[in-house]
C-alpha cells in the first residue's frame, strides 16, 4: 500500500481532473451490485464521489462510463455511452473481488482513473455527479462493524440517547459535518473582524480543584464576569475572547451545560457604542458568510424591555414578518431591564448580574423603590432567541459597595468575594462595557435547526448526561483524596 498520504486527492479535487489517476480515501457510504458491476459512494470530509469495479481493465481514452452501461465482451465494437474493457487482468480482477465484499462505513484505498459518466447518467445536482472514478486498486484499511443506525438522513428520527452514544458516528453524516464547517466560519469570521479593529484577544476562565491547597478551587463566583473588568482596569481597552463555558442548570433545546459564547469587552465606550458594534458584526457577518439570508431590519430596531413584554409578551419577540422564513432574520435589540427582580424567597437579585450599572436617571430611586431601577443592559434577540446579553459595569467602588448591600450581602461577605475587584477600582479604573453573543445560538438558528446539539460536536441528552463517554460518572476515592475532596 503506498502511505504516501501527502498524495491523496480528495473527493472534490476530482470533478477536475477527468482521464487523471487519482488516489482517494474515505468511508463506504453505500454500494450496489449492478450485475457484473459493482459501485458504491465513497464518502470523505469534502464530499461523494461514485466508484465503478468491474472485473475487467476499463479503456478511458476519451470514452465515457455510465453507470447504467452494460460491459461489453473484449473485441466487441462498443456501444454509444458502452462500458469498453481492452482486456482481463489479474490486478483489475483481485479488485473487483475485494470490492464485492464491502460494506458501508468500511475505510478504504482507491486508486484508479476519473471519467466522465454518459449523457443522461448524470446528476447535476450533485457537486460530482457528472464524474466517476474508474477503480484498478482497492485497499480496505479497516472494516467496520455494521453500524446501530444509518449515518445517511438527517437523523432526527432516530432516539437521541442513541445518537448521543455513538456520536462519532452520527457527526458522519453530511447535514452534521456542514453545520460544525459553518459554525468554524462565524467563528473566524468573529475572531478576524474584531482583530482588524484593534481588539486583543486574551484566554481566561477555568475551574479546577487545588492539589497543593486541599478542597480550595481556582475560580470565584462572577469570575469570568471580573476576569474581563478587571483587564480593563489594566488598560487593555479591547477584549475578546471565545470562551468555553460550563453551566448546570435545567437543559431545553436552546441550552446546554456546556456552551460556547464570544466575549467582548470594552473601555471608554457608551451603551450606543456597543450596540452599534454589535449590530455592525452580525450584519457584516451574515452579508459575508451567509448571502442568501436576508435581514428583516436595517437598521435592527430597539424596544425597551417595558414594550416588548406588553406588546409581545415575551423579551425575545420573534419580528420576523414570515415565520416560515428560515433565511429571514430579524435582528433586534431589547434594553432598559430592570436592574433587580425578586428571587424565589423574595429578596433582591440582580437581573443581569451584580455588576451591571443602574441607567444614570434611576440612581436616586436605588433606596427607596430599587424594583423600579433600569439597568444599562442590552440583549440582542434574534428569530425568538435571545441571542447575546450585555451591559455597561460599574467601576466606581462606592456605587459597587452600594449594590452589594442592596443585594443583602454584608460588608464582611463583600470583602470575602469580591475585595479584589473592589480595590482595582481605586486603581484608576475607565468606564468599561461590553456584551457576549452565545455562538451556539446563533449557529442554530443560521444552520435551521431546531436544537443547539445539531451544531455542537458532542453535546449532552436533555437530562445533561453524555451516554457516549456515560458521564457524569465517580471518581475514585483516591482521586477524590488528592484533590482534598
């Protein structure tokens, strides 16, 4: 077998290069016996490409392979569109015996030559639909046990338990793979649009226990929230970051316990200006990446929180003016939230977090009526889904102090979590905002899905369990011990 892996030819290099010899790699996605022919559909990362065996050495010079043609007997003048054979050879024939016992989702090797199918076999619907590969040698790197559900289709009918379990094999199907390559696109696109515009980006955010320090743990309450106000405090002024980001709570179709969310922060900006960023990215991104969508609103409109929920109902309205429009995106953007909202006990909470800036005209309502308090939050929503939340900070200690106390944490609790922050900004701390787009969100939505897990790699069942890898799962209690757990 040549290894010479730097020579293979992948799948969608092949619609140009008729009469060349080609080697290809990849996974039998089907194959069918048509007599003495054999076909099947060799699947890699780029696309399909059909596959012709017969047990006879095939004359490609200028002459076209259907796969409907009969093979015609040596020396027999050809028929229009007619398979020709010059000859049996004992390579061509080892082949095609090797080819009759393929099996869907085998790995293989094949070498051989790119013809034209005839007139009137061909797909022009399918990127490779009007070529073949003509077969002459078939090497099977690995069998494959027969898989527990078709890899072709969509998939959707299929129990999730089960497509989570074996999800290195559901990510085989096309619809998957398209959606992590259009999801890898908005990311780049993201992470290159904010580098030309001076933005730097920094990595921050993790969650381990401490060996050296037994059942202490190397992150706080709020921590990704600080982490990025406190880089502003040190004068970086444009941050970003794709961040990974864990969460456990209840899962539905649009959340996961581990999600992934660009985060942007920024120093002397206003609200204004970090919807104005918000609403240049998306709109530049899907005019680039997605040209066949459209836009409901240019410029995206802007409700208050108060407005949306009286005329909608919801704080995510959907505005599109079609529904069924799944390449109609109404963009939108919904602000003015109140600042605190009421827990399950009654007390205060933040609505956004704690750290959020009370809008600069409710100030003097922070003693006597804080419910009524709007904070200097913003969400873009789009299609329904609340797509990004963002806000702009405090960064002044006193007004920090204040919220703090309001939220019923005491002097003594303040300096326990959050004394750090609070001492930055004595520091020389700028005004500083910013806001963090959910990428999954938004990748469901451009790719027409109905559920987050259709453009996450392995995502976890709606019970937030992992069937595949069977976590959550225990530790050893050694383990356990040197973590001081």
């Amino acid at each position: 077998m040549n290894t010479d892996w730097s020579s293979r030819n992948l799948v969608r290099e092949c619609f140009s290069l008729v009469g060349k010899q080609v080697k290809v790699a990849g996974w039998v996605a089907a194959r069918r016996d048509h007599g003495k022919i054999i076909f099947i559909d060799l699947r890699d990362r780029s696309g399909m490409l059909q596959v012709v065996f017969t047990p006879l050495q095939p004359d490609v010079s200028g002459l076209q392979v259907g796969e409907e043609s009969g093979i015609q007997k040596i020396n027999e003048k050809p028929q229009p569109l007619g398979r020709v054979v010059t000859g049996l050879t004992p390579a061509i024939k080892e082949t095609y015996e090797i080819a009759s016992g393929l099996r869907d989702e085998w790995v293989v090797l094949i070498e051989g030559t790119i013809a034209e199918r005839p007139k009137g076999m061909q797909n022009p619907e399918s990127p490779n639909g009007t070529i073949e590969l003509q077969a002459e040698s078939l090497t099977v790197l690995n069998p494959a046990n027969t898989p527990p559900f078709p890899v072709t289709g969509d998939g959707k009918d299929i129990e999730e338990e089960l497509r989570l379990k074996y999800r290195y094999l559901d990510l085989r199907r096309p619809r998957l793979q398209e959606n992590l390559r259009m999801r890898n696109e908005v990311t780049l696109f993201m992470r290159n649009w904010l580098k030309v515009r001076d933005f730097i980006e920094v990595d921050r955010e993790f969650l381990v226990p401490s060996r050296i320090y037994p059942g202490k743990f190397y992150v706080l309450p709020q921590s990704p929230q600080q982490y990025k106000q406190l880089l502003m405090v040190a004068g970086l002024e444009r941050y970003f970051q794709i961040a990974r980001c864990f969460r456990d709570e209840d899962q539905r179709g649009d959340r996961q316990p581990e999600f992934t969310q660009l985060d942007v922060e920024m120093s002397f900006v206003s609200q204004e200006e970090v919807l104005q960023l918000g609403e240049e990215l998306f709109t530049e991104m899907t005019r680039a990446l997605f040209p066949e969508k459209h836009l409901t609103f240019e410029p995206w409109p802007r409700l208050t929180y108060k407005e949306a929920m009286e005329r909608y109902g919801t704080d995510k309205p959907d505005l599109r003016k079609n529904t069924a429009d799944q390449n109609e995106l109404a963009f939108a953007f919904v602000v003015d939230f109140p600042m605190f909202e009421k827990g399950v006990d009654g007390a205060l909470q933040p609505s956004h977090h704690p750290f959020t800036t009370p809008n600069p005209e409710d100030l003097a309502k922070l003693d006597s009526d804080p419910l009524s308090v709007r904070a200097w939050s913003y969400d873009i929503v789009l299609n329904g889904f609340e797509v990004s939340s963002g806000s702009i900070r405090i960064h002044n200690r006193t007004l920090q102090e204040k919220i703090f106390a309001i939220l019923g944490l005491t002097p003594e609790k303040t300096k326990e979590k959050f004394g750090h922050i609070l001492e930055a900004f004595e520091y020389g701390a700028p005004p500083h905002g910013g806001f963090a787009p959910g990428i999954d969100r938004i990748a469901m939505i451009l790719a027409g899905e109905g559920s987050i897990s259709e453009v996450i790699a392995f995502p976890k069942t709606g019970t937030a369990r992992d069937p595949m890898m069977g976590s959550p799962s225990t530790i050893e209690p050694k383990q356990l011990r040197e973590l001081g757990l």
